[in-house]
C-alpha cells in the first residue's frame, strides 16, 4: 500500500490518480481541517469517472509536524511518497517555512527508519541544487553553496533534502527528486499554476529570467517508475525543458489567446515595485507579493540537465507547449463552469 503525503497538492493529486490509474492501493496522509477538493478536481479534469476514483481512497488524518501521527498513518505501508512542504517567498514566512518543510521531513524520515522496508520518493527541487559557474546546465552533481544568495524556500528545500541524506546513512532507502517549475492545473491562485490567471488577466511584464519547466503528469510518473524499479539512494533533475518567463508567458497567453505581457521589467523597475510592496505589507499586515526572493527567482538565468533520468528510464517528456495548451484548456474549462454556476 502506498501512502501519499501532500495528496491534496498540485504533485500530489496528479501521484495519485496516476497510481490509481495502475490499480495500486493508496492511503492519504491530510491535515485535519484541509479540503479533499482539490483531488476530486484533478481526477475530473482527466477522468469521467471521478468520483468512483475518488471513493478508492483511504484517508488518514496527520501533519508532519506530528511525528506520531506519521508513525500512525505508516501502519500497513510498504511505499511513501512525501510531495508535503510549504512553497512561500515571503520573508514573513521564514520560521514557518524552515520549521514546516525541514522538522517535518525530518519527521517523515524518522518514522520511516522506525517502520523499517519502507521505501520513501522526496519531492525535492531544484532549488536544493547549486548553480553552475560556466554556462554549462546544472547537473544533480552540483551541490547547494550557502555563500550564494539563496531564498528562504531554497535554504528549506535544500535543509529537508539533507533530512533524507541523513536517513540513507541511518539506513533508509529513498529516491529523491528535483523538479523545475511545475506546469499543471492546480489551485490556481498558488505557485506555478498561477501564471495562467496572470497571463489571462492581462500580465503586462516579463522578464528574461531562464529556468526549467516540467508537466506534472511527468512528475508523477518518473516518481512511480523510480519507486517501482531497484533505484535508491540517488536523486535526479526532473525537468523537460529551460526556457525563458518571457518564452513561457508568451506560450500561455497563445494557449489562452489573449495578448502576451509587452514590456520588459527591468532591475530598476523590480527595485522599485519591491520596495513598494514592501511598504504596502507593513501598512496593511498583508502578505509580500513582490519581494527579493520572487525577483531573484524571476531574473536569474539557469538551465537543467535531465540527461540523467533519461538515460536512466528512457523517459520522454511531454512538449512544453503541449503541456501549456492542456493546462489553459483546464483553465478556461473551470473558468467556464463557474460562470455557467
Ligand atoms: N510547484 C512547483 O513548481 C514545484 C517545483 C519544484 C518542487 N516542488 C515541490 O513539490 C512538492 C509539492 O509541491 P506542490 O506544488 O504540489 O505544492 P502545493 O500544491 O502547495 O501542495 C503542498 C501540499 O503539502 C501539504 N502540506 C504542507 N504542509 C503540511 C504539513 N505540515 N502536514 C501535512 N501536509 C502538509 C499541503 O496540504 P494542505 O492541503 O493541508 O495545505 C498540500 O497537500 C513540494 O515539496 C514542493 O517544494 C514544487
């Protein structure tokens, strides 16, 4: 039986209507008080029959804060996946974000080496790797520097990924993944799935920020077929594609048909917004929109080797742009539906 931790996530719904999807029985680990919508969202988005799907599920409440409530939901489990962390860049967010996705991996590893034969996939990222120094791509062997300016969401996801490293000396075995920017349709007011309604709104700004992009349903599967093969104790870039924001804005805006962001937002121009954010949060208690952390993401130039699991699983990934046009046709579907509603 496999456990899912994160299950009502953008990774974590997709993991488990594709496990379902292969007939494997899954357990979802969900905070009490957290709504289970947003699974029954994704089935429907790919299925008819989702709400049979949906009924397939087993349910266990905990937080990952809790160790024994992981101790607890392990009980009958020989497969974890943990897609569980907070994504914020608000600097107001730092002891949360630390204490959430670091104590609580450790946590999820405890437990583990406690139940023992289990075998545990972690949902890193590639902001646990380093960057590369020539203009080569990053690679997996590219470790994390502390005397480069990291965000606070970085320091965490590289902090939780050392969690497992710790548990592999202690004995564990686990496969980690880092993936790039997440397309797919998820809550859109959050993280990645967020560009779409930007994009459809009238984003008037791009940047020429480059990173990776991947789609979820290939996320999911790589997770599937590395926990199902005799790989551990190694981690792997997910990644289909690098391409700019400006490259990636102007593929939604088509998707959506609607006109792409036309001006370039400069440091200057970025400064200054953050700057004006930054007032606006301490005058209204509201949370930072635009904040070092989001303009060092939106501007630095990186791209990503998936040579690694390619050559591992003979995996292709799904084309970007293919990917785009399915989530804008999810997007505007919802958005259809709640106008009908
Ligand atoms: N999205 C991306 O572009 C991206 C890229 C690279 C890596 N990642 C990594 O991929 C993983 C999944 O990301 P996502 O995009 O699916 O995030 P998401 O949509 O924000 O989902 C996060 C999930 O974590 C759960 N969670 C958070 N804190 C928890 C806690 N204390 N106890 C139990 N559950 C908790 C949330 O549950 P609730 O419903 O209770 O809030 C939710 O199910 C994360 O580790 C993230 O760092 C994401």
């Amino acid at each position: 039986m496999n456990l899912v931790i994160g299950g009502t996530g953008l990774v974590g719904s997709h993991l488990i209507l594709e496990l379902l999807s292969r007939e494997e029985k899954v357990k979802v680990f969900v905070r009490p008080g957290s709504s289970k919508n947003q699974i029954l969202q994704t089935f429907r988005y790919y299925n008819n029959e989702a709400q049979i799907l949906f009924d397939k599920l087993e349910w266990v409440e905990g937080n990952i804060m809790d160790y024994s409530s992981i101790v607890n939901a392990l009980e009958g489990i020989s497969r974890v996946y943990h897609c569980a962390a907070m994504v914020s860049f608000s600097p107001g967010d730092k002891d949360l974000l630390l204490r959430n996705n670091v104590d609580g991996t450790a946590n999820v590893v405890n437990a583990c080496l406690k139940k023992k034969e289990v075998k545990l996939c972690f949902v890193s990222s590639i902001a646990a790797l380093g960057h590369s120094e020539d203009s080569e791509e990053v690679t997996e062997a590219h470790s994390w520097k502390p005397t480069i300016k990291r965000s606070i969401y970085s320091v965490s996801k590289f902090k939780s990924e050392m969690e497992i490293w710790r548990g592999i000396e202690e004995g564990l075995e686990a496969v980690i993944i880092n993936p790039s920017v997440i397309i797919g349709p998820g809550n859109w007011k959050n993280s990645s799935s967020a560009f779409f309604p930007l994009v459809y709104k009238g984003l008037k700004f791009y940047t020429h920020g480059v990173t990776g992009f991947v789609d979820v349903r290939d996320v999911a599967e790589i997770m599937i077929q590395l926990m199902n093969s005799g790989v551990k104790n190694d981690r792997f870039i997910v990644s289909a594609k690098n391409a700019s924001f400006k490259e990636l804005f102007h593929l939604i805006a088509k998707a959506l048909n609607v006109s792409p962001p036309k001006y370039e937002a400069t440091p200057l121009l970025l400064n200054i917004a953050s700057r004006l954010d930054g007032i606006k949060s301490a005058i209204t208690s509201s949370q930072r929109k635009i904040s070092d952390d989001t303009i060092s993401a939106a501007t630095s130039q990186n791209a990503y080797s998936n040579r690694k699991i390619r050559e591992l699983l003979g995996f292709e990934f799904r084309n970007m742009e293919q990917t785009i046009n399915d989530c804008a046709g999810f997007y505007l579907g919802q958005m259809w539906n709640k106008g009908k509603s």
